[in-house]
C-alpha cells in the first residue's frame, strides 16, 4: 500500500471518492491476486478513519471488485463456472445496453468513442491496448440514461478485467478486441441500435471463446512444465548411476 496520503475531500463524501478511486486503481490493476485491502491500511493511505474505509470496501465487495476474508479483502478468483455464468449474463444484458445507449449518445459521448477507438488502434502493447479498451466501455456505458441498467452493466468490471488480463497479450486476440471495437464504433457513430445489439452480442462471443482458448493453452502448458520437473530427477539419476557402473571386459573402449 502506497505510504503517502491521497487527497480526499470533505468528510461527509469520504465514503464514495474513497469507493471511486479503489475501483478506479482496481480496473487499472495497482492491486494484484496476492495483494490484501485491510480497512485500517486503507484509511491510513487516505488520512480518513477506519470507518468510511470499511464502507468504501464493503461496496466494493457488494459490487464483485473484492471478496470479504477474515484478514481483508482481496480480489475475487473466478472459477470456470463463474466465468461461464457470467459470460452468460452479459450476453443478455450488454448487447440490449448498447442499442439503448445509441439513443443517448451525444456529440461529446461520440467523440470519446472515437478518441477511444483510435487509442486502441494504435496500442503499442497490452497494457494500452487494456487501457484504451477500458475506455471505449466507459463512454458509451456513460451513455446509459437508465442508471439501474449502466450499474448491471458495470457490475460486471471485475470480470471483464479478468478476462482482459488473461487473453490480451494474445495477439490473435488483440486482432479481435480492435475489430469489435471497430464495429461497435461503426454502430455507435451512426446511432445504429440494431447493428451494436449485433456487434455486441458477437464481440462477447467472441471474448468467451478466446477466454477458455486462452485458459486451455495456459494449462496445457503448465502440465507440460509440470511433467519436466518430474522427468529431471529422473533423469539425473540414470546419468548418476551411468556414471557409477564400473567397465567389464566386454565394454567397447
């Protein structure tokens, strides 16, 4: 946790800016799997109480971005089947909120989406890409008048991240998050609400099935990695006992 202390405002938003900035810092990855948010920590780096810490972690955790422990809060690890449901419930909701937010798209909202798309054009690695992508999402969800409908949809940040993390340094799939992004900038541009249903609805697809592409070459390699530390002291003791064997008179000189 960073020792100096991050300027907050007054003391009755505490809770919210203290909220804000947490989940901010966790969609921009400042927090790994192995990192705990203590509220005593937490409060001290923002010069608050421990109280308003708390609470800002608490909706954190109601929102996904943490999971509760005794000793903190750390960010939650998704299994198989989190991943599969949650892919499920997006395609559900995500492309029906994106032909909405092309009703609410304004001049300045659009031009977001283009400075977005262009940033994701021209990433020069992963983390840009991630980056640029993270904003694209931000401004046609800002889009969203229906303010039930933009928190389900960003109820969903954390594993959205997850699968960023895990696929994006693919480049088969960088290929395919700046196409998506491409299209559904298309349907957006032009307050197409059928086309970005399309283009959503195929870019989520698309995003599930290089996911657990991703995850299955992940474990393949592993098991491969797994089954050369075995074989080596296997190995080294064929070579030792080699190496011990005294010569006989039918031995090759």
């Amino acid at each position: 946790m960073p020792a100096s202390i991050r300027k907050i405002g007054p003391p009755e938003s505490m809770r919210a800016q203290i909220h804000d900035d947490l989940r901010q810092r966790l969609q921009n990855l400042d927090f790994g799997p192995d990192d705990r948010l203590v509220d005593t920590e937490i409060a001290r780096t923002y010069g608050t109480s421990r109280m308003p810490a708390r609470e800002a972690l608490m909706l954190l955790a109601n929102e996904g971005f943490v999971r509760r422990t005794s000793r903190g809060f750390v960010i939650p690890k998704l299994t198989p089947e989190d991943v599969r449901d949650v892919f499920e419930v997006r395609r559900l909701i995500e492309p029906a909120a994106a032909a909405r937010a092309c009703t609410a798209l304004t001049p300045h909202l659009i031009a977001r989406l283009a400075a977005a798309r262009d940033l994701v054009a021209s990433a020069a690695d992963p983390r840009a890409l991630m980056l640029a992508n993270m904003a694209f999402r931000a401004a046609w969800i800002d889009a969203l008048v229906n303010r039930r409908l933009r928190d389900a949809v960003e109820a969903f940040s954390h594993h959205v991240q997850a699968v960023r993390i895990i696929t994006l340094r693919d480049p088969r799939v960088q290929g395919v998050v700046i196409a998506g992004v491409e299209r559904l900038h298309a349907a957006f541009a032009t307050r197409d609400g059928a086309n970005a249903y399309a283009a959503m609805a195929d870019f989520i697809t698309a995003a599930e099935a290089e996911y657990f592409r991703a995850a299955a070459d992940a474990e393949r390699l592993s098991a491969s990695a797994a089954e050369r530390r075995c074989a080596a002291p296997a190995e080294r003791h064929r070579g030792a006992g080699a190496a011990k064997r005294p010569h006989t008179a039918g031995d090759a000189p």
